[in-house]
C-alpha cells in the first residue's frame, strides 16, 4: 500500500491511498513537492503527518478507512491485521497503536 503525495488537478498537493491490496508493504512516495507541502496534504486528507524528510506518521484508522473500501482481495481484512502487527513487532506502531511510522521515498522509485 502506498500513501502518494501528488500534485493535484487545481496544482494543491494531495494525498491519495494506492495500491491498496497490496500489505506487504506499506510506504509515503512524494511527488514533485516540498516537504511542508507534503505535510499540509497529509494533514488536510487527515491521513497522517510529516516527522522529518524520510519519515511520515499515519493514522492507522483514516488509512484503513480509504483503503478497505476500494480493496477486493477476500482475505484484506487478515492481511491489514498481519501489516498491523508485523509494525508493532518491528517498533514502527505508537504505543496507542493509532500511528504507523513509514519511510519516505521519491515516487519515481515508488
């Protein structure tokens, strides 16, 4: 699953969820956008923030939210479950479990 930041049709940066039956990976890709607009569109879609240039913080719940719907593997809801847990197993899941670390990358490498 990828989180992409892209400059909109009106040219706004925003914030979509992708590749959403796809748990085996779970990552930020930027487009062509600064890192304070990165993290204005993260924030308006209410998908998370920017910690720093190579790390996001998403909210677990928005993201399952924009991406459940759209899935169509049958066993998506396990598999997010698995995602979830292999997160707090590596130490990337907040101690209340509403966030989830995540590396940024360019989206020319997503």
């Amino acid at each position: 699953m990828i989180v992409e930041i892209v400059t909109g049709s009106d040219e706004r940066p925003e914030a979509r969820v992708v590749d959403v039956d796809d748990l085996a990976r779970l990552h930020l890709a930027l487009g062509v956008v600064t890192d304070e607009e990165a993290g204005q569109a993260l924030e308006r879609a209410g998908l998370g923030r920017l910690q720093d240039a190579d790390t996001a913080v998403l909210d677990v719940a928005a993201l399952r939210a924009a991406a459940e719907p759209r899935a169509t593997a049958s066993d998506w809801v396990s598999r997010w479950d698995a995602m979830i847990a292999s997160a707090r197993a590596q130490g990337w899941l907040s101690a209340d479990g509403a966030g989830v670390q995540v590396h940024v990358e360019s989206a020319a490498g997503a």
